[in-house]
C-alpha cells in the first residue's frame, strides 16, 4: 500500500512540474516604429494632451450628449457587439473548466426475476434451476482529470481570454464609429437646418425684389426679361429650399436609426432650429505614438498576435503525451433471492495517450499555426500604417477646412459692412430700395458659404477624433 501511494505522489510530482510548462511563444508584438511628432504642421489651436474619452461634450450641446447617452445604450450594432463580448466570456469559462477535475455521479439499479424456463414459455425448452430474483444496487461518484502537460489546456484558456479581449476591442470600435457618425450627422443636421433658414430668408428678399421689379416694368424702366430673371432666381432657390427640406428627414431618420428609435421620434428637433455648435477649446490631438493606446483596432490587432502566439501553443503542445487520471469511489448492493452483498467499492486508473502516426497532422497544424502568427504580426504593422496615415490625413483636412472657415468669416463679415454702408445710403436717400436689395443677399449668401465651411470644419473635427481613437476610455484596473 505504501509503494502505491509512493508511486501515486511521484506521478502527481512530475504532473505538476511539467504543468508549469508552457510551450509555445510568448513574445509580444513587435513594435512599430513611430514618429514623435505628427509631420502635419498645425495652425489650429492644438494641445499634445490624449483625445478626451467624451471630445464632444467639449462642443456644450446638451442635446447632442442626450443623442449620444441614447445611443450608448440603445443602438443595436453596439447592443449586438457587447453580447458577442458576454458570449467569449463565457467560452473562456468554458475552455478554463477543462484545467478542472470532472465530477460526476451515477446511481443503478438493476432487478430480474425469472418468469419462463431457459427456451421459451412452451414446449422443448430447458427449465432454469434458478427460481429467486436478484437486484443489483450501484451508486458511484467518477473523476476524471486530464494533467495539463506542456500547458495545451492552460494555452487553450489564454487563446479563448484573448479572443474576448478580441470581442472587447470590436465593441469598442464600433463605439467610437457610432459616436463619430451620429456626430457627424448631427453637425448636418443642425448646418443645413441654418442653411435653410437663410434661404428663407433669401427668398423673402428675392419676393420683395421681385415686386419691385414688377413696379419697375409696369412703369417701363425695366423690361420684361429683367423680370423674368427675378423669377428664375426665385424659383432656384424654390428648389434649393425643398432638397433641403428632403435633406434634413433624411438626416433626422438616420440619427432616429442610431439611436434605436423609430424614424418620427425626433420630429421636435425640427422646430428647434438651433444654430450649429462652436469650437470653443483646443483640439486634443496627442502624439503619434498615442495612437497604439487609443485606437480600438491597434488594440485588436495586438491582441490576435498574442492569441496566435497562445494557439501555436496548443498545436506544440498537442504533440506530446496527453495523460488522464480517473477514479471511482460508491456503494453497490447485491440481492441472490434471500441472499444479500453491500459494501463500498473503489477504483483509480491512469492513462497516457501518444499518437505513434497522424500522417503529419499535428506538424501540419504547428505550420498552419506559425503562418497565422506572422500574418498577425503583419497585420499589427498594417494597422498601425494605416492609423497613422488617417490621423495625419485628418489632421491635414481639418487644418485646410479651419482656414476656408477663417476665410469665409472675413468674407461674411466684409459683406456685412458693405450691407450696412448702403443702409445707410438709402437712409440718407442716395439709393433706392432694390439697389439695397443686391448687398443684403450678398450678405446672405456669404453667410451660406460660412455655413458651409463650418459643417465641413465640423465634420473633419469628428474624423480626427475618429482616427485618434477618441471616444471610450479605459476602465479603472485596466
């Protein structure tokens, strides 16, 4: 019985040793060389701070932090992809219960009795000399554990935690894309809500134009065909007017889709008419090497090498002897007619499996894995290529779109004094009221090209947050 136990104790020794070992890569990625400061040279109001988790509530709209927090918990897309987190968590349970000894439990119970001889009920058969039932009773609980030799399990359960990891970043991708792209509907929105406004305004001027050159023709100052081009240029912005309109359902029905809603449920913001946002702080553009912590799909790509690195682990592995323990302990009870037998019965095994010929697939496998871990590598080096090429891209356009908006403010605010130099003109009686009409929708339409430039400087500010990574933030404890 000793040199049993002793030979149980050696086994269970050298089980833990080789547990502690773990074939298989464990290299992190390798990195990517990056630039310290971006090659863009800046003329916008910039700080090297990180992008900030929530860059919009720096724009103070209230309404677009309620569209946001709506969206947040309710968009489909974000709702399906935090499920698909839960669900590779669970698969990590899953895979890290095979580290775990199996238990289970079984209960029997067996009674015959004999009814007809040995032949058959009729005629020609031999009788039995066994006329007593008999019932047979087992409860039995049965373990099985499988040693992790070489860390295949423990490998296992690394590749299914980053395959959750992988999920996680997924999620938070399509966070940061949401968030962009209700912004960025956002900003048309409410622009064109204000361009609309101005055409209105514009039309209103060109009516009153257009009674004034009626006046004129019926007088005979004016001929016919200067009223005719009164009537085109109204009816111009007639149609400008209705896209517009057609515009800003469109732009409505969207944001009611990324918020979960249905298409009328934000048919109240068209009569709030608010005016577009400003950019009142600097723009959080960080460093370039930042990119590798904030961009969610940086982050996903880091992950997949590592669980690359984690499933070449399980095919290294799996080359190796697998070994099985197993035990039973129960009750078991036997009845002969009036005789009777219980008692207690025990059991334990040990089992050591090694495949002698596979035909090269466990080679095969470790080949196929070694491949996917350059890919990944490859993959990792491409992704941050391309983040870096969008920030800098979003960098460049934001900073030309900043300039066309400085420059159409000057625009619009010369126009506007030429428009206040010629009301003063008619109010001291050196022009009539069409010669005042030509400044004002001047005005106007400067004021619809700064609009314009506005949405567009708006806009770019979302893709640069967009390719910063900006837009979640990294819970406590990481």
């Amino acid at each position: 019985m000793k040199r049993r136990n002793r030979s149980i104790g050696a086994l269970l020794l050298l089980s833990g040793i080789l547990t502690a070992c773990q074939l298989g890569p464990h290299d992190p990625v390798r990195e990517y060389p990056i630039e310290e400061y971006w090659e863009t040279e800046l003329s916008f109001p910039a700080t090297p701070c990180p992008p900030l988790a929530e860059w919009w509530k720096q724009f103070d709209d209230p309404c677009l932090d309620s569209l946001i927090d709506t969206l947040v918990c309710a968009n489909y897309d974000l709702r399906i992809a935090i499920e698909k987190v839960t669900e590779a968590r669970w698969r990590l349970c899953e895979t890290g219960a095979a580290l775990f000894p199996q238990i289970s439990q079984s209960t029997r119970e067996d009674h015959a009795t004999p009814t007809a001889p040995f032949g058959g009920a009729s005629g020609g058969g031999v009788a039995s000399p066994f006329k007593f039932s008999q019932t047979q009773k087992l409860s039995v609980f049965r373990a099985a554990w499988e040693i992790d030799l070489f860390g295949r399990l423990a490998r296992s359960r690394d590749s299914a935690a980053l395959a959750a990891r992988v999920s996680l970043w997924d999620a938070r991708g399509i966070q940061v894309s949401l968030i962009a792209d209700l912004v960025a509907i956002y900003t048309s929105y409410r622009g064109v809500n204000t361009i609309l406004e101005t055409l209105e305004e514009e039309r209103a001027l060109v009516q009153s134009k257009l009674s004034l050159t009626q006046q004129r023709v019926e007088r005979g100052i004016d001929d016919r065909q200067q009223l005719d081009k009164v009537e085109i240029e109204r009816a111009s912005i007639d149609a400008e007017i209705a896209q517009l309109r057609a515009e800003i359902s469109v732009r409505r029905y969207q944001l009611s889709q990324l918020i979960g809603a249905q298409p009328n449920c934000l048919r109240h913001l068209d009569a709030q008419r608010l005016p577009l946002f400003e950019i009142h702080d600097a723009i959080a553009v960080g460093i370039p090497s930042t990119l590798t912590r904030r961009r969610p799909d940086i982050r996903r790509a880091e992950c997949l090498y590592a669980k690359a690195n984690a499933d070449l682990g399980v095919a290294i592995a799996d080359r190796f002897p697998h070994l099985t323990l197993t035990g039973s302990w129960g009750y078991m009870f036997l009845k002969l007619g009036k005789l009777a037998w219980d008692g207690m019965t025990w059991s334990y095994a040990g089992e050591l499996l090694t495949d002698l010929f596979d035909g090269g697939r466990k080679k095969a496998r470790i080949g196929e894995g070694e491949s996917l871990r350059r890919q990944s590598s490859l993959n990792y080096e491409r992704t941050v290529l391309n983040a870096l090429t969008e920030a800098e891209s979003a960098l460049a356009g934001f900073q030309g779109a900043f300039q066309v908006e400085q420059e159409a403010r000057r625009v619009y605010t010369l126009q506007k004094e030429s428009e206040a130099l010629a009301l003063q003109k008619q109010e001291r009686g050196v022009l009539a009221s069409l010669q005042t009409i030509d400044p004002r929708q001047k005005s106007l339409q400067a004021k619809r090209r700064l609009i314009e430039a506005q949405i567009d400087s708006r806009n770019r500010v979302v893709d640069l947050y967009r390719a910063l990574g900006g837009g979640w933030s990294e819970p406590c404890g990481g």
